[in-house]
C-alpha cells in the first residue's frame, strides 16, 4: 500500500525525496520504496521520518481499518 501520508508530508515540508533521505541518513531511493510501497521501514527509521517530518507514528504510518 502507497505511504501518501509520507509523500504529503514531504511534500508540505517542501523537501525532495533526496533531502528527507539526507536527514535521515538513508539512501533517496530507500525514501522513493517507502512512499511506493515496496518497503516497510524499522521502527527506528519511523520514528527519525516522524521527526524529520514533524509528525507522530500514527500520522504517518497507521492503517485505517478497512
């Protein structure tokens, strides 16, 4: 499932994928997987996200029921 969340996020913040990856000290393209869905991060790089992005856990990466 696609992290819109995150990519909103990011985008508010008006970082590129490349600049948010940099903060946290991953590569852009670990960034670019999150947001398509292709990675689940660890709970570490959550949280670092989380704060990059000035967000709580729930904000960006709790599901919704269904």
């Amino acid at each position: 499932m696609k992290n819109l969340r995150l990519k909103s996020a990011r985008a508010a913040k008006d970082l590129s994928q490349q600049q948010l990856a940099d903060l946290v000290g991953v590569s852009r393209q670990t960034i670019n997987a999150i947001e398509l869905g292709n990675y689940n991060p660890t709970i570490k790089l959550c949280i670092a996200l989380c704060k990059a992005l000035d967000k709580t856990l729930d904000e960006l990466f709790w599901e919704e029921e269904q």
